[in-house]
C-alpha cells in the first residue's frame, strides 16, 4: 500500500535506507510560500505559510510497504526519538481505492 508521510520534524536517515521509499521532498522554508485562496470566484494571493500554525510541514515521503501498521512504524523511524510529528495519510487512486 502507498501512504503519504507528512513530516513535522527534520528526517533522519533511517527512513530512506528502509527500502520502502517511493519519492521524498523537504519544503523550502515557510516565510517564502504564497497561499492561493478562492472566496466567492476571486482569487487572492497571500505570501507566507497557508497555516499561521506554528507547526510547519518540512516535507514529505510517499512510501510503498505492506500496511498501516508498517507505515506507523517507518513514521516512528522517521523522528528517531526527536521531538515532532509525522501524518500518515493513505494515497487513493483515481478509482478512491487504496493503493
């Protein structure tokens, strides 16, 4: 099954060698993102984080591996005992069935 993993926290190294690794990205700082909004058909642009949240997403990891459970487990490798937060988040295909 493929999950997206939505990194709240520097990753370490241990994700990668797991094998399990489709694709990975880590963002650019947020004060340099825009956000673009619709309201009643108008579009506005805004620069900054999306979330004024003070917990930014610093990346992300599509991974491929055997469930749930094994996705909850690279998660916890992902943080290696720092403090942080990993979203894992099942990817659907076109069909809306899990892939």
């Amino acid at each position: 099954m493929k999950f997206l993993l939505n990194l709240y926290a520097e990753p370490v190294e241990e994700a990668v060698l797991a094998g399990e690794l489709v694709c990975g990205q880590v963002f650019a700082d947020p004060s340099i993102t825009a956000a673009v909004r619709m309201r009643d058909g108008v579009a506005t642009v805004t620069e900054g984080p999306y979330s004024p949240a003070s917990d930014q997403p610093t990346g992300h990891y599509v991974i491929d591996c055997d469930g749930r459970e094994r996705a909850l487990e690279l998660a916890v490798l992902i943080l290696g005992g720092r403090d942080g937060g990993v979203e894992v988040r099942p990817l659907m295909d076109s069909a809306g069935m899990e892939m």
